[in-house]
C-alpha cells in the first residue's frame, strides 16, 4: 500500500471515528430531553472530558507518545461522569455516594457553574496539547 493510500485511510478511519463521537455526544444530549439538557450534558460533558485530558497529558508526558483514540477517552469519561443520570432516567434517585462517578453530585455546586467547567476543561485541553507538542518536537529534533 502506497503511503498516500495510507493516508486517505486513516483519514477515512478519523471521519468514522469522529461520527461516532458526534452520534454518541448527540445521544447522549438526548437522554437530558426535560432535564435541563445543556446545563447537564455541558457540565458532565467538560468535568469528563477535562479528566480524560489530565490522564492523556500524564500518559504522553510519561510514554512520550501520543495516546491511541485520544476521541475515546473523553467520550468514555462523559459517560462515566454522567453514568448516575443513566440510572436516574431507569428510575433510581440521586445520593450522595455517586459523587464517585467524577464528582457527579458536587460538579453542579461550584460558583460559576458551566463557566468554570468550561475554564477547566479549556486549560486541560490546553496542557495535553503542549504536552503533545513537546513529545513530537523532540521526536523530530536530531
């Protein structure tokens, strides 16, 4: 296989992997219908997907590789982080004990709600992305 043909793969493989993403994040926004949808997703959406960001910076800084699936983790987190209001929709209430889950209960009660999370989750985006740079440049460096 040619590498040019090697390339149009892995950029078809990263189209599938990214409708995936979308029609997952889209269910998932869906199962919030009547309870708040964007408060809810966005902050189970950012306190995930900033957790998935800190363990990929942490893995590339020690492997000094990139992590395989970086879509996969945050999308996993999410549905960890949002896994007590999986429950809630098959009828079980919220305790406090499910604060396990990524902080579920408590990620609602800090001041500045989604605003915060959203600065969270840009700042762990941003650290993975350095960490990132700094492993491939000294790959590439001789």
């Amino acid at each position: 296989m040619t590498a040019a043909a090697v390339r149009v793969r892995g950029s078809w493989r990263l189209c599938g992997w990214c409708a995936a993403a979308i029609v997952l994040e889209a269910g998932l926004y869906a199962s919030y219908r009547g309870h708040d949808a964007r408060f809810h997703w966005f902050t189970h959406f950012f306190v995930g997907a900033a957790t998935a960001l800190a363990v990929m910076t942490i893995v590339v800084l020690r492997c000094r590789r990139p992590v395989a699936r970086p879509l996969v983790w945050p999308m996993a987190a999410h549905v960890v982080a949002m896994a007590p209001d999986l429950a809630f929709t098959a009828g079980y209430a919220h305790q406090r004990w499910m604060d396990i889950f990524l902080g579920h209960i408590t990620v609602h009660f800090v001041p500045g709600r989604n605003w915060t999370w959203l600065i969270v989750f840009l700042t762990s985006l941003a650290a993975y992305l350095v960490a990132l740079d700094r492993t491939r440049s000294r790959v590439a460096a001789p």
